[in-house]
C-alpha cells in the first residue's frame, strides 16, 4: 500500500476510534495534518465505502469469515461441552438421510 492508502485508512481508523463521523473533509484534514498528500477523490470514497457502517465491528469480526458459521459458532462455544457434544449427533443424523437416499436400489449408470 502506499503512504497516501495507509495514511487515509488510519485516518478512517482513528476517527472510528474516537466515535466522530467518518467524513471526507475530516479524513483530509488528518492526512494533511500528518503532511500526506491525499487526493479528495480518495478521501470521498473511503468515507462512503464506511458511511453506515461500525468500523470497530469490522475490526473485532476480521477473522469471521461470514455471518452464518460465526454465528452458529459463538451459541455452542458459549454454551460449553454439552453443546459441543450434541452437534457431532446431529451431524450423524444428516449422515443417515444422505445414505439412505444413494441405496434406492438403481443407479444412475445402470
């Protein structure tokens, strides 16, 4: 990344972090004040891709991957061993259905 990039994200990151808007005015200002030319159009887009959005989340929620396996995953960590013992029997069951659905007695090539 360039210095300009890293200097508009950081920006972004510390008004995040002080809880004040993400604006292109106020990431320009920050990059100037840390003597980086930075080109309003960058700035613009930066507050837009991030308007509406909690950054401190995004952050917290890097490694998730996505909503659903995260989710699912945070109730049975939570709920501790028990929980963690009855997902491998529902596993089994969905195992069971896929099985009896391949033994109908044809087959595709037959």
């Amino acid at each position: 990344m360039a210095s300009a990039e890293l200097a508009a994200t950081y920006a972004a990151l510390i008004l995040a972090d002080d809880g004040i808007e993400i604006t292109s005015d106020k990431i320009l200002a920050l990059t100037s004040a840390a003597d980086v030319e930075l080109e309003p159009i960058w700035a613009s887009l930066l507050a837009k891709a991030l308007e509406g959005k909690n950054v401190k989340d995004l952050l917290s929620n890097v490694g998730a991957g996505g909503a659903g396996p995260a989710a699912a995953a945070a109730p049975s960590a939570a709920a501790g061993g028990a929980a963690a013992a009855e997902a491998p029997k529902e596993e089994e069951k969905k195992e069971e259905k896929e099985e009896s659905d391949d033994d109908m007695g044809f087959g595709l090539f037959d």
